[in-house]
C-alpha cells in the first residue's frame, strides 16, 4: 500500500500554547504550518520568527504552507530556517520551477499548492520539478471549512500523471479532511492528508489514529 501521511495544522491550535500544542501531535508525521499575509488570502498568522521558534521545539519536521505574496521572494527564507517541506502557491509565484530548483538547492522538499480555481495545466508536465503537490479541498484562509468534493477529479489528474511516470511525488490535501472525507481523498489518489479542526477537535493523538485507521481503509 502507499504510505501515508497525517500532516495536522496547528493553525486550529492554542497559538499562545504552541509547544505544548506541538507536543499532542508527536504521534503524527509532519506538522503543517499555515503561513498567511493578509494580502494572498484574507487572514494573517505568522512569519520567519515563529515557524523559527516552532523548528526549534518540534517534534516531527515542519511541513510549511505559504498562503502569502511574492513566493519567490520569502519561500527560501523558510528552507533555510530548517522546514522538512516548503510549499507555496502557484498563484503567487513568477516561476515555480526556478522558485522549487532553490528550495530543493536549500535542502528542502519543494511543493506546489493549487487554490480551487486554478487548473492542472501546466503543472502535471512539470511534475519531476516538485516533491509535493497540494491541491486544496477549500478556499485557502480559514481552518474549519467544509470539504470540496469536486477538487476530486483535479486530484485525480495528478494521480494518473504521477503514475504514468512513477513519480515519488506526495499528493497532498488541505481542507475539510476528517474521518468522513479522508477515505474520498485517498480513494483519488493523496497521500498526505492535512487536519486541522478534525485533530485539535479532540485528543490529538486519538484523532490521527482514528484519520490514519480511515485513511487506511481506501
Ligand atoms: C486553510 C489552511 C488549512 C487549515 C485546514 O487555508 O491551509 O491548513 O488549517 O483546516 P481544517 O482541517 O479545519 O479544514
Ligand atoms: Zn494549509
């Protein structure tokens, strides 16, 4: 079976209590940082010193997601603090593949993250540029949203390229991922599967296994 991942967003997390917030998700594999400027979506969370601070303290390896401006101005900034993964969006990007040869250069997995609206074209033939692709299940700014099930057949897209290619490529989903929706996502082709509400809605580590268990089930 392909290995999978459980990526919870500490963006649904207690941010004045972000290391003991870290630590309820130790059982999980990367930890997904929303990084937003209040300028690429409407919402603003944090910057270069707290993801700095947060790399200091976790425990699983930071898997960062950009929602800001200008990628290829601050993305590196974010390998270089140390991030497992670093994602920005091809929306607010001049040149992806130059923006993902540097961070790959840093040392980090490079992703590539698609908003609802924008299309697969031209990102499946540049798939080998990429260790990630993220294609989000609701409109980036805000934890809680419901999921969108007709991002499917776009998810899907990327699954047949990447297997007709035998990409190592993780596919990511970010929005609305539960235990009701994971299976869904997974049936069409992700592997890595971001949770925010769904994780911190509870008792952390109950919830990623209760994720990895439905995940698993597809
Ligand atoms: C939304 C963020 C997500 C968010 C997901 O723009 O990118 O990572 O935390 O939250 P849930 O899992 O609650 O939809
Ligand atoms: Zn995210």
């Amino acid at each position: 079976m392909t290995e999978q991942r459980i990526n919870p967003s500490i963006l649904s997390a207690d941010f004045v209590n972000l290391q003991a917030e870290l630590e309820r998700i130790a059982t999980a594999d990367l930890v997904h940082v929303d990084v937003m400027d209040n300028h690429f979506v409407p919402n603003l969370t944090m910057g270069p010193p707290v993801v700095e601070r947060i790399q200091a303290v976790s425990p699983i390896p930071l898997d960062v997601h950009l929602m800001i401006s200008d990628a290829d101005r601050w993305a590196p900034g974010y390998a270089e603090l140390g991030a497992s993964s670093v994602t920005f969006h091809a929306e607010a990007t001049e040149d992806p593949v130059a923006l993902a040869r540097r961070l790959r250069e840093i040392g980090a997995r490079a992703g590539i993250a698609l908003k609802p609206g924008t299309e697969p074209e031209p990102y499946l033939e540049l798939l080998p540029e990429f260790d990630q692709v993220l294609v989000m299940t609701v409109e980036p700014g805000f934890g809680g949203q419901s999921f969108m099930h007709d991002m499917m057949p776009k998810l899907r897209r990327f699954a047949e390229a990447k297997a007709a290619d035998g990409l190592d490529v993780w596919l990511q989903v970010d929005g609305g991922i539960s235990v009701d929706t994971i299976g869904i996502a997974a049936e069409a082709g992700a592997d890595t599967f971001v949770a925010g509400s769904a994780v911190y809605g509870g008792v952390p580590e109950d919830r990623i296994a209760e994720l990895r268990a439905a995940a698993a089930r597809h």
